[in-house]
C-alpha cells in the first residue's frame, strides 16, 4: 500500500481514467479519493451510507448539507453524516476535493 500521495498525480491520474472522482486509498475503515467538478459542472451524487469529508484543494462553490448551505473555496473542510442529502452546486472554478469515507466507501 502507498503512503505518500502528491496531489498534482492524483489529478493526473483522475483525468486519465474520464472520470470526475477518482478513489486512491483503501482500507477498511477508510477510503479517499479526488473529486473534480468543472466550472459550470453538475454533482450528481447521492447520500452515501458512510460519514464523509471533503478538503477542498482549490475552486469556488456552493454547497448545501442536509438545510445548511454555503461558499465553499480552497481550505474549506465539510463534514457530511451518513445518510445527509448533500451537494455542490453553482460551481464557479474548477473544483478540486480530497474526498474521505469512514469507513470505506461501498
């Protein structure tokens, strides 16, 4: 298992597989992943039925968990229960998160 990880090849290899999220670490009691949403972009995520937590790494955004809403942007940290209806939305510049699970993301 790795233990080291640099942002810049975690983008990299995100943007390789297509896709907007990108897992790159598990175990059993976690798991992590980056999230990128394109300016303009639509989250189409679900509740999950793990706690969740996003760092984000840069961008501008809004987001809303369960009835609380806010301006998201580099060095902001949001923490979603399990099973909260959750969501970015008017995504100002490319966003960028680390995504977190606890436990791992099934």
């Amino acid at each position: 298992m790795q233990n080291f990880f640099e942002i810049s090849q975690l983008e990299q290899a995100r943007e390789r597989r297509g896709k907007p999220y990108h897992e790159f670490l598990r175990t059993a009691a976690l798991s992590a992943g980056v999230y990128v949403l394109p300016a303009g972009g639509k989250d189409l995520q679900s509740p999950h039925g793990q706690d969740e937590m996003y760092y984000v790494v840069r961008g501008r955004a809004h987001m809303k968990v369960g009835a609380e809403e806010r301006a998201v942007e580099a060095g902001g940290v949001i923490f979603v229960p399990a099973g909260v209806e959750h969501r970015f939305h008017t995504v100002v510049e490319e966003l960028v998160l680390l995504v977190f699970f606890a436990p791992a993301e099934s």
